[in-house]
C-alpha cells in the first residue's frame, strides 16, 4: 500500500515562502512520476506541478517561476518550494503519486485522473 505524507503548510504573508515536503511509503518512489495539486474553498482541485523519475517537471501557468518542485529519491520524499506567495495561493495542497512511470506527459501530469495514489493534504493559507 502507498501512502503519502504532507507536511509543511502553515500561514504566511503575501510575499512569503513555505517549503512543502511528501513523504512517501516505501514501495517503487523513485520509479514514479509525482505531482502537486491544490484546492481552494470551492474551487475545483487543480494541478500545480510534476516531476518524473529523471527530474523533468511540468509547472501550471499561475505558478511559473515562483514554485519548484524537486524530489530526493534516497529519502523517498517530494518538495514544493513557493516563493513570492499570493492570496490566491491558498488551498489544501496534495502531493500525488504515479508509480511505474518513466515520462510526464504534458497533456496528463497536471490531471487527477493520471495518479493513482494521494495524500492527505497540508493547508496553506496566504494572508494579504
């Protein structure tokens, strides 16, 4: 069974950064294609970033050059680093998992329907 962890959500000011982390169970991590979602309050939940197993990354348009997503495949886990938070970066943040996967696949790896496995959540809050 895999299970994902989130941690590191927290409240900040407009501005600010937070250092999102996954912890993943130990099973194939570092065979699998990884992405980031959010969802806000009423709000459908949507794709922010991806990585696959060779470190290729797809980012969603709203968050292009302030978030990173990076993975450490010796200490099974996947981060998202935000900088330059906006209000509208608020959202219950989610890290997803697709084991077995070699590429991202641009029209995909920012869909929920390509994972198989997901967190819990860690919610981030962006005051202005």
């Amino acid at each position: 069974q895999v299970e994902l962890v989130e941690s590191g959500g927290g409240s900040v000011q407009s501005g600010g950064s937070l250092r999102l982390s996954c912890a993943a169970s130990a099973y194939t991590y570092s065979t699998s294609c990884m992405g980031w979602f959010r969802q806000a309050p009423g709000k459908e939940r949507e794709g922010v970033a991806a990585i696959d197993r060779y470190g290729s990354t797809r980012y969603a348009d709203s968050v292009k050059g302030r978030f990173t997503i990076s993975r450490d495949n010796a200490k099974n886990t996947l981060y998202l680093q935000m900088n330059s938070l906006k209000p509208e970066d608020t959202a219950m943040y989610y890290c997803a998992a697709r084991p077995s996967c070699t590429y991202i696949i641009p029209t995909a790896s920012l869909r929920e329907w390509w994972y198989n496995y997901w967190g819990q959540g860690t919610q981030v809050t962006v005051s202005s």
